[in-house]
C-alpha cells in the first residue's frame, strides 16, 4: 500500500553532480523520516544521509560537506544533491522512508544506479 520511486541516477564524470529524488506514495497518515543508504558490489548497505519529519539531518561522514538532503513535506519527497562525486561514490542507491499508515514501518524502494567514471 505504500510505494517509493526513485529518479535521477546515471552516469557522471568525476567532480560532476546528480540530484536524486524519491517520492513516497499510498495511504500515508504521515512521514516520520526518509533517507538515502547505498551500495556498492561486494561491500554492504550503509547508510549516505537521513532527515527526520523535524528537518535533523544526518550524514556519512565520506560524503560530508559534498552532499545534501532535503525534504519537501507537502510532496512526501525527498531528495540528495550530489557534488563533487568521486569513483568512489559509485553504487546504487536505496530510498528509505519511516511511515505511519495503521502502524509505524521501514519502506524502501528499488534503487537506482550511480555511476561516477571518466
């Protein structure tokens, strides 16, 4: 009942940027926090940034100072700039959002691929 998609990956030179976005949908009674996590081949799932229905944000410390979240409230969205992007920024990245439907649960989307190469 509720669904999240992702746009905005591809590929990048290294130094360019992408903003990601993910919007939330279904029967939502609110939105309690949403974040970016990604992976890459072979590593685990980490977390890249979060922000909270109160605007505290969060953010891995490898992409501090290059990358920013935001929300907006009335469009249940959520989005990530990416600057200065480095190979190693290379993964897909997962949407994740905190919702209150009848009860309080996790709900991610499929991923979406970003690539940073010359």
């Amino acid at each position: 009942q509720v669904q999240l998609v992702e746009s905005g990956g591809g590929l990048v030179q290294p130094g360019g940027s992408l903003r990601l976005s993910c919007t939330a949908s279904g029967s939502i009674f609110s939105i309690n926090a949403m974040g970016w996590y990604r992976q890459a081949p072979g590593k685990e799932r980490e977390l890249v940034a979060s922000i909270t229905s109160g605007s505290i944000t969060n953010y891995a410390d490898s992409v501090k100072g290059r990358f920013t979240i935001s929300g907006d409230n009335a469009k249940n969205t959520v989005y990530l700039q990416m600057n200065s992007l480095k190979p190693e920024d290379t993964a897909v990245y997962y949407c994740k959002a905190v919702i209150q439907t009848w009860y309080n649960g996790a709900y991610w989307g499929k991923g979406t691929l970003v690539t940073v190469s010359s």
